[in-house]
C-alpha cells in the first residue's frame, strides 16, 4: 500500500492531509499558501517525497447540482501541474462537495470559533476528503465507492497507465 496525500486548492491556501502507510485514517498535515511562482507545488512535492506516499488526491469543487464552475476548473488546473511536478505518482480529482463545510462545522463543535479556526479549515477539509477516498478503498467493489475514489489526471508527458489509474 503507501501513504496517500490529499491536497485542497483554494483560492489563497492550500490544505494538505496524509493517511497512514496502511490506508486506514487520515490526519490534518498542513495549509500552504497558494504562489504564482509554483513554490507551493514544490513543498507538495517535498512533502510527497519525505511522506512517502504512493498517490495524490485533489478536491474538486462541484456544484450541489453536479455542475463545474470556475473553482473547479482552476482545481482541475493545479491538480494537472501536480500531476506534472509528481510524475510517475498518480494524481486523482476527488469531488469535495461539503468537505468545508463539514471542517467548519467540526471546528465549530471543537470549540474553535470563526477566524481562529480560518488556520486550519483548509487542512481538516483535505483530512475529510482524504477519509472519504479511505472509506471507498475499504467498500470494494461498491459503484458508490468506486465513484468516490476519483478521476486519474495523466501528467502532460503522458497517459496513466493501468497500474496507475
């Protein structure tokens, strides 16, 4: 098996999350700040290496009505430059739909209130996301699951292979 790194790409951060080398939970790593000039990519990278992980999730922020706008298409944009920076690791675009909101709520209920909990709601959002991906590996063959594991994003230099996707 092999660490998994879950990544949400916001607007100004970035939250970060890893599972164990055994799959089974997810823990709240980082929040990065967003750059123009790739350096958060780099300490993705960096933390992919040091982790040892084995593949990458990206929040993809759908619509309740299953439509994709524009905070999806620039999640759909960083996930392919990770793919990209990662290679040969795959890269998959999980959808995130209620992952803040469900890190808002369970920081709330934590205790931590509106702009003290701003530093780490990106981090626990991957933390959720990255849960979810766990708890559909563990489903098997459910299509449910299957839909929740997400979709390969092939680096530019080439297609997943079977192995990969």
């Amino acid at each position: 098996m092999g660490a998994c790194l879950a990544v949400d790409p916001g607007s100004v951060r970035v939250g970060v999350a890893v599972s164990d080398p055994r799959r089974t939970v997810a823990v709240p790593l980082d929040t990065l700040r967003r750059s123009g000039d790739g350096t958060d990519v780099r300490e993705l990278a960096a933390i992919a290496a040091e982790r040892e992980v084995t593949d990458v999730v990206v929040g993809l922020p759908v619509g309740l009505s299953g439509r994709e706008g524009p905070a999806a298409a620039e999640a759909r944009a960083y996930a392919q430059r990770l793919a990209d920076a990662l290679a040969p690791l795959p890269v998959r675009l999980v959808d995130e739909r209620f992952t803040t909101t469900s890190a808002h709520q369970a920081l709330h209920q934590a205790g931590r209130k509106g702009r003290t909990h701003r530093t780490v709601v990106d981090r626990t959002a991957a933390a959720i996301l990255l849960q979810h991906v766990l708890d559909a590996e563990g489903a098997g063959a459910d299509p449910q699951a299957a839909a929740r594991r997400g979709e390969p994003v092939p680096p530019r230099g080439g297609p997943v292979t079977g192995a990969d996707a």
